[in-house]
C-alpha cells in the first residue's frame, strides 16, 4: 500500500522567513496530494492541493510542488506568521487500493513554529 | 452553515463500555470518513462512506462499526471499549475534493 513520509518533524523559523516541508510518497498510482493545518485543539483544514498533472500551485504565500518522477512533493510557506504556527500534514491519495477501495495516506505531520 | 459537528467533544470510557460518536454535516456531500489520530501520528482511515446506505473498511476498521442511513449523519459505533481506542476521532465530509472539510474532533479516553 501507500507510504507517505514526511520531514522534518518539527520546524522552527523567524517571522518573515521561508518555511519548507517535504514528502515522499511510494505509490506511482497516488494522484492527489493535498496539505493540511492543524491549529491546537482543532480538526485539519485543507490548505492547498495539487493534483497529478501539474508541477506547481499557488495560493498567496503558500505554494506547493510536485515531483512526480521523484514521487515527492512540497509545501512552500513564504513571509511566515505567528499565526502560521501549526502542525501541517501531507497525504496522498491513491484511487484504487489493490483491494478496490480509495484511501487518502497521511504523513506523520511536521510541528511549525513561527518565532515572533 | 455548520459544516461537520461531532459531539461529545470529549468522553472517558471504561473498558468495555461501548458509545457512539456522533457526525453530522449540513452541506449535503455525499462522501464521509472517520480518521483517529494518534499522538506524534498522521491520521488513519477507520471507515468511510459514498452514500447513503454505503459504507466501507479503512486502514483500521477493527473495533468499530458505522452505519449511513441519511446523507447528513455518519455515526461511529465502539462496541467493547479498550484502551488502544484511547485516541482523537475526526469525522470529515467532502464532495467533489477529498477530506475537504474535518469536524473539530472527539478526545476519547478509555480506562
């Protein structure tokens, strides 16, 4: 089945700064890839997705990248905020599991902190 | 609009107990999951559905059962309670993307 990692575990960075997030995924079937924030107590909002057949989405200052043949995609934060602080998940969605059924994979998610 | 609302929020089990986790969504999409979330952990896929009447196994359906008999609720069923249910559950709904939209979870505890 499908296998999503994701690093670094926990990120810390200065106002203002970049902020990057990076996932590898093992399944060549996988064709979504979405992000997540999870704020404290809160359940994951979807931030920004990509699908299969591009290499790059923007959405403000956050952007996301694929891979494909790599089979590796990113999560790009710019000009970051205290209240961009939170745990970021990545996944991947892979259609048809070989039992038939559709499973969208989680990372282990990556703890970012913005320093004031 | 509500989006998905689960309740309780919060709930200490003893072993063997059973309840059900509650899930209802107001945006009328047809497909709907239920995560739990480990801590230091992604979230795994217990069960979900693409309809109402529909449901089918996720990554870990083991102790659980559901039920959709309305497009809105999607309970979640603990039959005999065990300490490795001890976990976050998220409840989501989406129509047309994926996981769009998560419930702001339910912390159970079973002791």
């Amino acid at each position: 089945g499908e296998n999503v990692e994701q690093h670094p575990s926990t990120l810390s960075v200065q106002e203002g700064d970049s902020a990057v997030i990076k996932c590898t995924y093992s399944d060549s079937a996988s064709n979504y890839f979405p992000w997540y924030k999870q704020e404290l107590g809160k359940g994951p909002q979807l931030i920004i997705d990509i699908r299969s057949n591009v290499g790059e989405k923007k959405d403000q200052r956050i952007a996301v990248t694929l891979n494909k043949t790599a089979k590796h995609f990113s999560l790009h934060i710019t000009e970051t905020q205290p209240e961009d602080s939170a745990v970021y998940f990545c996944a991947a969605l892979n259609p048809f599991m070989d039992t038939g059924r559709r499973a969208l994979t989680f990372g282990s998610g990556t703890r970012l902190q913005v320093q004031p | 609009n509500a989006g998905v609302t689960q309740t309780p929020k919060f709930r200490i089990l003893k072993i063997g107990q059973s309840m059900t986790l509650q899930c209802t969504q107001d945006m009328n999409h047809n497909y709907m999951y239920w995560y739990r979330q480990d801590p230091g952990m992604g979230l795994k896929l217990i069960y979900y559905s693409v309809g109402a009447g529909i449901t089918d196994k996720g990554e870990v359906p083991n102790g659980y059962n559901v039920s959709r008999s309305t497009t809105e609720d999607f309970p979640l069923r603990l039959e005999l309670a065990a300490p490795s249910q001890t976990s976050v559950y998220f409840c989501a709904s989406s129509y047309d993307r994926p996981e769009a939209f998560f419930g702001q979870g339910t912390r159970l505890t079973v002791v």
